[in-house]
C-alpha cells in the first residue's frame, strides 16, 4: 500500500509545494488583530486541503474564551477502518510576526525557493509541517481510496498565543477527539539526515511584570532623585531573578524537578554535537552562557530557564526625551522541565517578585499563558512505528532527542485524552523558526510526507 502512496506523493510533489506556498501566502498572524481575517482565511484553506484529501466531517470549529473570541480550529476525520488505531493528527496555521521585516532577504510573505530551501515565515512552524499531514494521507487515499488506520484531524489557529481556544475544547469534547495516539510535526530533527523523534518537551510560563511609579511621566531634571524611576526597578527585580552562572535565584524553584536517565544522558552524550560549531552557526555570540555544570544539551532540554523577551514603555523615539515614564513592564517566560507544574511555578515567581520589590514603586506579574512539560515513553507500539517508518526513508537508525522548546497540547492530549504523542518533526536546527528568514528544506518536506505515509501503514499492519 504505501508502494502506491509514496509513488503518488512523488509524483505529486512539485503540486504539493505549489500549494504549501499558497497556504504560505495568507499572513495567519494570530497575535494581531489586524489579522483576523487572514487567519480565517488560512483555516478555510486547511479545511478545503483535507475534503480534497478525502477525509470527511470537515469544518471549521469556532472558539473564545472569557476575554476574546478566538480563531477557529479546523476538523476532519476518516473512521472507516474498523479493528484499526486511530491516530489524531494535530498541527497548527498560524505563524509569529515577521518582524523585523528589513532583516529578510526575501518577502516573509512571498514564499520563495533559494538552495534547496523553501524561505517564508510559517514555512517550518508550521504551515509546512502540518501539509505533509495533509499530503500523507491525499497520498493514500488517491491510491489506495483507504486510510491503513482511523484519522481525526485538528489544526489550530492560536499555538502562537498560547492556544488557549483548543485547550478548552479538548477539555470539553474529549469524546469528538477519542484516539488511541496523536501525530504532531512541529519539532525538528537534530542534524540533516538524522532522523529523529522528540520525545520530551519543556513547559512554559509566559508572564508580564508590570512596575508602575509616579502617577504620570514626569521630567527627570525636576523630579529625577526623588521620583522613583519603574525602569531602574524593572532591572533591578530581573537582576535578582538569575544569577550570573545560569542558576534561576527564585527560591523553591528546582523543587522536585526529575533529572533524565542515566540512559538518556549517555545517548545525548553520543549524537554528534560539536560545542563550539553550534556556538559559531547556530547561536552566533561570543561564548554560550548557562549552568556550567550542565552540558548545553541539558541545558536546552532538561534545565529549567528564565528569558526576557521584551520591556515595551518610555521613550525609545529618535532623538532625546528626557522622561521619568510612570510604569515600565517587562515579557518574561520561563521553560519548566518534568516534575515542575505551570501554576506552582508561577506562584513561587510572582512570590518572590513581591518580596523584592523596590521602595517607592508597585509590582504586578500577570500570567499570560503556560503549558506543561512532557516526555513520553519510547516503549510503545507508536513511537516503535515511528522510528521504523523514518529508517525506511532516511536509512539510519532513529533517534531519540527532547526539545527545548514547547507545544501547550502535547500535555493536554496526555492529560485530557491520556494518549501518547508522536513527535515526529523534519525541521532543521538551522531553518530559523520565529526569526527573519524561516525556511523548510525541501527534501525534509517530501521525505517528511513518504515518512508520515509509511508510519500510518505500519501502525495499520
């Protein structure tokens, strides 16, 4: 059976990048609401791909929440494969800010083939990850007119924002999305032409620090040395969570975190990694930082981490503006690893921060969102057809990574439908997800569809 697929979709690859690209020219930002149209736009997309694919009850799935309405998921399913597993396919349509726009080479928006590379934002994260899905099983259906197992899609259009939409409904509709596993590819291999499946993830806590001061801006030649100065605190509450080696200062934090396995650690210590190649090509600075007791892969994927992404207010204008602003605020997240929960941790954060306080300001964190940290079991027939189905088409052995970053729904799908997750992704460390200049390697995208293909069949045998 997947003889055919696999056929097909090479035949057909040329039309399916062609298609990708359009899917790839709808600007689905989900945190701006100028945007609400183009994100709908791009969920309509997906639906139309999965009837063509020939899956059926597709639709659009609205979705809000107290404080907004939120973007629509897209469902669809095929259950005519009766003794068969169903697998839930999860992926997600919406895509991050391109910003800053002058530091694309080419439109972020127009996608555009360079090197054997596929340049446009979303096209890793994960509008291209998320079509061989939809490839994968056109692939079958036109050639065989079957699915080997029972599908049930569901593509978002809020991960960007914390995915808070699809949170509720999984919570609420478990029956709709009853499976026996779910398929995400949304995570990358570790090097080119290594095939690899993640299989932990940290969590997140994304927060907003809010310091306010006087009751409106004042001038800093009248009232500077007696006014106090929000931004002046704001540096000093973050200087005192982190120390200078790495360690995250609040107190409690590390409590009963669950350090990897002796096994892990052996098999990270085995994967080709070379320090210095990933400081120069990947990072580009001076030196890594971090807890030097812990080796960078640790640190990346078992070590918990507090980041500063962005501290908006005051003057930032040309010229000069001599200005006391009234309140300062600050983005802050920090990566939770296994044993750590979202609302302990945001509690013993937010604890601290009241402690430290400075004199003649106040203080408010505020949760944005979060998501749990995960690591899921290699001994299960899922993972086992995974890994087998990527040594087919790559012809080496699997392997076995975690990821640093996080997917909100991977703990969901464990929590609420208590299914494990395959995360089979075919992203590079190098394609540039939420930065200037995202890209897809093409020939990850076709051998990620004929890998995806064969996976289904596997678990159908």
């Amino acid at each position: 059976m997947s003889d055919k697929a696999v056929a097909f979709a090479q035949e057909n690859g040329e039309r399916f990048v062609e298609e990708l690209k359009d899917l790839l020219r709808i600007p689905s930002v989900s945190t701006d609401p100028e945007r609400v149209g183009d994100v709908r736009k791009a969920a309509e997309f997906v639906a139309e791909g999965l009837r063509k694919a020939g899956l059926e009850n597709v639709r659009l799935i609205e979705t809000s929440t107290a404080e907004r309405k939120g973007h629509p998921l897209v469902y669809g399913d095929w259950l005519k494969a009766p003794g068969k597993p169903t697998v839930l396919c999860y992926g997600h349509y919406d895509v991050q800010p391109a910003e800053p726009l002058d530091e694309w080479k080419s439109p972020p928006f127009e996608p555009t083939e360079r090197n054997g590379n596929l340049y446009a934002r979303g096209a890793v994260d994960d509008k291209g990850q998320m079509w061989m899905h939809v490839k994968a099983l056109e692939s079958l259906m036109s050639s065989t007119g079957s699915l080997p197992v029972n599908v049930k899609v569901l593509v978002e259009g809020e991960e960007e924002v914390g995915g808070e939409g699809i949170e509720a409904f999984v919570r609420e509709h478990g029956d709709v999305l009853k499976a026996d596993a779910a398929l995400v590819s949304d995570t990358e291999m570790f090097a080119p032409d290594l095939p690899t499946l993640c299989v932990g993830l940290r969590g997140m806590i994304y927060t907003e620090l809010e310091v306010r001061g006087a009751m409106v801006d004042l001038h800093s030649g009248m009232y500077g040395g007696a006014a106090p100065n929000p931004f002046v605190a704001l540096a000093q509450i973050i200087a005192k969570l982190k120390r200078e080696d790495g360690h995250i200062a609040i107190p409690g934090f590390y409590d009963g975190i669950e350090e990897p396995t002796k096994a892990e650690l052996d098999a990270w210590r085995a994967l080709p990694f070379e320090e210095e190649h990933y400081r120069k090509t990947e990072v580009g600075s001076p030196e890594l930082v971090g807890e030097p007791m812990f080796s960078v892969l640790e640190r990346t994927w078992s070590r918990p981490t507090m980041d500063v992404h962005g501290m908006p207010g005051g003057f930032t204008g040309a010229g000069a503006k001599t200005v006391i602003p009234a309140k300062a605020l600050a983005k802050i997240s920090f990566r939770l690893v296994p044993g750590m929960k979202p609302a302990e941790t945001f509690a013993k954060y937010k604890s601290f921060v009241e402690q430290i306080c400075p004199r003649g300001v106040s203080c408010e964190v505020r949760m944005i969102h979060s998501g749990e940290p995960i690591v899921v079991s290699t001994d299960n027939d899922y993972i086992a057809a995974a890994a087998e189905a990527m040594k087919a088409v790559w012809g080496k052995e699997t392997v076995y990574v975690r990821g640093g970053g996080s997917i909100p729904i991977v703990g969901d799908f464990v929590r609420e439908l208590g299914i494990p997750t395959v995360l089979m992704g075919f992203g590079l460390p190098d394609d540039n997800l939420h930065a200037p200049n995202e890209k897809f390697h093409l020939a990850n995208f076709h051998r990620g569809t004929e890998s995806i293909i064969r996976f289904f069949e596997r678990l159908g045998a």
